[in-house]
C-alpha cells in the first residue's frame, strides 16, 4: 500500500461528498455542508487550510432514507451508520471509498475496515424547554464519552503521559461489562425522542457538539448552493444564523497558534 498525500485525501473526499451530493438531489433529499466545512465554504471557498475533513449534515428523515439506500448506488463507495450495524464504532454514518484504507490514531474501527471517508450527521428534533433540552444533552454527552473509551486505542494516550494512560485504562476497565450495541442503542433511542418534523427546535443530538447547537428547525427547511473547492454544494439558507450560533464570529480567522489540524490519523491507498 502507498500512504496518501494530504492533497490526494482531499480530493477523494470532495469526490465522495459530490456523489452525495448527486445522489440527495436525485432523491430529493435535504443535505448540507456543516460545521468547519461550511465555514471553510464561506471564508475560503473550499477547506480551511489547516483542516482534513468533511462534514456534512442531514435532517434526521431525509438521514434515514440515505443510510437505507445508498450503498449500492456508486460503486466503489460505502456507507457505515449505526443504523446499519449496532457495532459500529461512530455515532452517526461515514461514508467512505474502499480503494482507501484509514487507519484513526486515538480510535479502534473495531470489526470494520474503513477508507477515506466523509462524515454524514443526523439533525434531530429536540425539546423546546431549555431544561429538558440541557438534561438530554448531558445523557447524550456521557453516553459519546462512553462510547469513545469502548473504542479508544490506549497507545496513544499512555504516550502522552502515564497518569492519561492511566486514566483512559482504567475508563476502559470501567465499561468492559457495557456493549457498544448497548450504547449505540441508548444514543439512538434518546436522539430521535423528539421527532424532527413535530419539533419546534432541532440539534445535532447522536454527536453533541460543544456550544449551543439547538435552534430553530426551519433553519434546515431552505438551502442554498455554496461554493467548496470549485463544487457546488448545499448550505443552510439562514447559514449565519446557525453558524454564529456555534462559533460566534466565525469569518475572523484564529491566532496562528491555531490553526493547526487536529485530526489524527493516516490514509493509504490499497495495491
């Protein structure tokens, strides 16, 4: 196997996301560029320089009908989602090229061989009392925990001193009588206890992110076609209003000190 260029893993991801690209718009499905990809769409019109990934977002019934059908559809590409098999290792689907092998530093694929993958997130309804919005998001955030140790490689963490070792073993330990099915299970049943198109709000619930991510689900309702590494994608019509919500001014670009990537792992091309 040869190792990829970061060039080269980029571009097999762009290839990925216009294959769900065409494959949302012939089924009429809602998709969009979310996160760091969408800033990287709206600041540099393609990936912000120091990143090394692709993230997009799905309403949880157009996410649904996508993970049920799309393998098959291009060959050469697959999709793994909990939904899917109970044993995977994410939250939510990757969807990924099988002339590529990924290997994740921190994370076991456990059973699973995966390539270069793009990462697909479901939006979820969520609870218009703060409350109730901010308990479930705490039992959500501890059963991601949960899961991220079930399949965390120790390696790494003892090299970044004894006592994190340490720590990430004895986590391990604690969880050896939990199934990853189990977890998966739980995430699923508390992520979709509130259904998208009955909800008032929405978040990004299977994979909390850090910050404020509930808001109005009409924001995900209309789109509008971005510009990302000379492709056409979908983003939110009401893009700033989901992206100040986030990251606050989020076309101001971080301190030097920042922008470094902070995805660790390495990608090969199969022989």
């Amino acid at each position: 196997m040869r190792e990829m260029t970061i060039d080269e893993l980029k571009t097999v991801q762009v290839d990925i996301a216009c294959a769900i690209d065409a494959f949302c718009a012939e089924h009429g499905l809602r998709y969009f560029l979310g996160y760091g990809s969408l800033i990287g769409a709206l600041r540099h019109k393609g990936f912000i320089p120091w990143d090394e990934d692709i993230d997009l977002g799905m309403p949880r019934p157009d996410y649904e009908f996508f993970v049920h059908h799309f393998n098959g559809w291009r060959s050469g590409l697959v999709v793994f989602a909990p939904e899917l098999d109970s044993r995977y290792y994410a939250p939510y689907a990757n969807v990924c090229d099988q002339s590529t092998l990924l290997e994740e530093e921190n994370c076991s694929h456990g059973p699973f061989e995966i390539g270069v993958k793009v990462d697909v997130f479901p939006i979820d309804g969520a609870p218009s009392d703060e409350l109730e919005w901010k308990e479930l998001r705490i039992k959500l955030e501890k059963l991601n925990h949960d899961l991220y140790f079930k399949n965390v490689r120790l390696a790494p963490k003892f090299r970044k001193g004894f006592v994190t070792g340490l720590k990430a073993a004895g986590i391990k330990m604690s969880l050896a009588f939990t199934s990853i099915r189990g977890i998966q299970r739980r995430i699923r049943e508390l992520a979709t206890s509130h259904d998208f198109n009955a909800s008032e709000m929405s978040d990004k619930l299977s994979f909390p992110n850090p910050g404020n991510t509930r808001m109005k689900r009409e924001v995900f309702e209309h789109y509008i076609d971005v510009e990302f590494e000379g492709h056409k994608f979908k983003a939110p019509r009401d893009y700033d209003v989901y992206q100040r919500a986030i990251y606050g001014d989020y076309m101001t670009l971080p301190p030097e000190s920042e922008r470094v990537p902070h995805h660790g792992f390495h990608a090969w091309w199969k022989d």
